[in-house]
C-alpha cells in the first residue's frame, strides 16, 4: 500500500492550521504535506511535527505575490535572484524540517516572454541551485501543472519536465508526478507514470474534474495504488484535495487502498 501524506493546506481545514498536524496523525497519517510555511516560525512547525509523530514529506519554495500573478519563479527571465532567495529560504527551512524535497513552482509565461526563454530560464536556475540542494541533502523537483487550475503556467506535461530535467543533468533534480493534472492535460494515467517512474520523486492524487477525494470522480484510484506497488513506488502520495464533506468523513478511501 502507498504510503499517503497529508495535505495540509487543502486537508483538516475544519480546525487552524497548527492544529491540523495532532488532527493529521489521529487520523491515521504518517506524514504530511502543504504548499507554503513561511508565515510560520521553522522550529515552531517542527515541534508540531515531532510532537504529532509526522515526516514532513515536501513543500514548495516561496512563489511570490499571488495577487500580482505570481506563481513561482524558476522560469521567469529577469527574476533569478528572487528564485535564489526563494531557494535560500526554503532550505532553511527544509533543514529544520526535515524533508528532503522542494516543489520548485516555475510560475506564469509572462506576457511577451517566448516559452524558449521560460526553458532556458528553469534549466540554468535549476542547474545553478541543484548543488547548493546537493549539499543540504535536499532534491529540487518540478510539477506539470494544468492549465484550467491556473492558466498560463509554464510547465504542463511529463515530457516537457522530462526534458528540462533531462538538459539539468543532476541527480537531485526530478519530477513530481500528480495523477489530477496529469488526467486532465494527457490522460493515459498507467503507462504516464511506468514511462516517467525513472524520474518521479514525490506523487500526488485528487479526483477528477472536481478536486475531492481520490474516490469521487473519473480516476480508478485503487488501480493507480496496486501499480505503485507493482512497480516499486517507495515515495510519498500526498493527498492534494479539498474534501468534499469534511475532512475525516471523507477519508473512507483510505481503508481499501
């Protein structure tokens, strides 16, 4: 069976944030995930993790002003010294933390920007920030994202992030492969992933079109489950979906996977 991380940002938003970490574990969860914890202090969320009895398996690297369009900067030409100081603060907090993976948001095309600048833009920030991840113990990864959830970003398919990680050329730079986006950008969900697995360091799941548990919707999750196991998919699964009718009333999916 995969072993499954908790959303936090999406999951038991029926209680604060803080509390959602003891909520988490009572659940059955082992480790847990979220978007951003920069609004919280590093040792503070480590101690909630310890005292939860969690690992945290990934969070993404500050991706900027949301209000102003930004959605991360790994490929926006012009902005590579706010991706380093977003990859200095993520690794601080990484390392107190514990986890060893950063999601890398690569952002929005910015208007009058050709897609091969966005290219060359991820490779050399990727190229330039995966030693200094090296040396921390931590693997930068990238994720497809779709482009219904947020229109104009970079980075929609496994074969354009294959490829950027492919001209990276580093051993700690890989893919984060989500079943949700991937269903709705290429489909093919089974023979996607067996194609990209080489390269696949963190997964995550949600039901299609809506969003909800991995049981509501178009996807056969138990099936995407047994493949993982057949072929040997140790990672983490986080869950990334906002339950349809509370969190734990909701997590009835978990008992046959």
């Amino acid at each position: 069976m995969p072993k499954f991380a908790a959303n936090l940002s999406m999951m038991f938003t029926e209680v604060d944030f803080l509390d959602r970490f003891d909520a988490a574990a009572m659940a059955g969860f082992k480790g847990v995930e979220f978007l951003f914890p920069y609004e919280w202090d590093a040792v503070e969320l480590r101690a909630k993790l310890e005292a939860a009895g969690l690992t945290q398996a990934l969070f993404n690297l500050f991706p900027g002003d949301f209000s102003k369009g930004d959605r991360g900067f790994g490929a926006m030409p012009g902005r590579e010294a706010d991706f380093d100081a977003a990859l200095d603060q993520a690794l601080g907090y990484a390392d107190t933390l514990g986890n060893e993976l950063l999601h890398v948001m690569s952002g929005i095309v910015p208007a009058g920007t050709s897609r091969e600048a966005c290219t060359e833009t991820l490779i050399a920030n990727l190229k330039r920030a995966a030693p200094k991840a090296a040396a921390r113990g931590k693997t930068l990864i990238i994720e497809p994202i779709n482009t219904r959830d947020i229109p104009g970003y970079f980075l929609n398919t496994q074969d354009q992030g294959r490829a950027i990680i492919e001209a990276v050329g580093a051993d700690n730079v890989g893919l984060q492969f989500d079943f949700y986006h991937v269903q709705i950008m290429e489909g093919d969900l089974a023979k996607t992933f067996e194609k990209h697995l080489d390269i696949v360091r963190h997964v995550q799941i949600a039901g299609v079109p809506e969003r909800h548990e991995p049981n509501v919707g178009e996807i056969n999750y138990p099936y995407l489950f047994d493949l993982m196991d057949r072929l040997g998919y140790d990672g983490w699964v986080g869950c990334e979906y906002r339950p349809k009718a509370g969190t734990v009333e909701g997590l009835g999916w978990m008992k046959g996977a």
